[in-house]
C-alpha cells in the first residue's frame, strides 16, 4: 500500500483503547527517593542536597538514578516533572 493511500488521522484504534483500559498505577518511591526529588525540584543541586540530608553525593545521585527508572524517565528534571504530576512530591 503506498504511503499516499494511508489514512493519517486520528489516533489508531488498538492504542487508544489499550490505553482507556489500562488503569493509571503509581510507582512506588523509596521516603528517600521522594526527599530527593523534593529538594531537586526546589532547584538544589546533588552536593547541596547532600550536605542537607546528612548523605554522600553518591547516595544522592543513586537514590535519583532509582527515580529515575522507577518513573520512567530521561533526566533529573524529567523525573521531577512526573513526580510532581503524580503527585508523589509537593512543589
């Protein structure tokens, strides 16, 4: 079938309703995670972060790295972004 015959609009019918069927699940975030997250979104940095919760640098960007995949996302901002929406975090 050439590209030019294919019909484009409107979203296919098999993802729209796996995605109405599916119900909306909430990852579940360490305490830790979620204080991370937390000060991230208040615009700290991992040291700063750090020095606040009485943690390593490292055991910061871990406990982000584990956000990170728990929610699905590419970034430090991305994963704020959906904890935020999700409401896991407050603002």
């Amino acid at each position: 079938m050439p590209v030019d015959d294919f019909d484009f609009s409107g979203d296919p019918p098999a993802f729209t309703e796996q995605a109405s069927q599916q119900p909306a699940i909430k990852p579940s975030l360490s305490t830790r995670e979620r204080e991370v997250l937390t000060w991230a979104a208040r615009g700290k940095s991992a040291w700063e972060i750090a020095g606040i919760l009485g943690i390593t640098t490292r055991t910061v960007n871990k406990h982000t790295q584990t956000a990170f995949r728990k929610l699905g996302a590419a970034n430090r901002t991305h994963a704020v972004a959906l904890a935020l929406q999700q409401q896991l975090i407050e603002p």
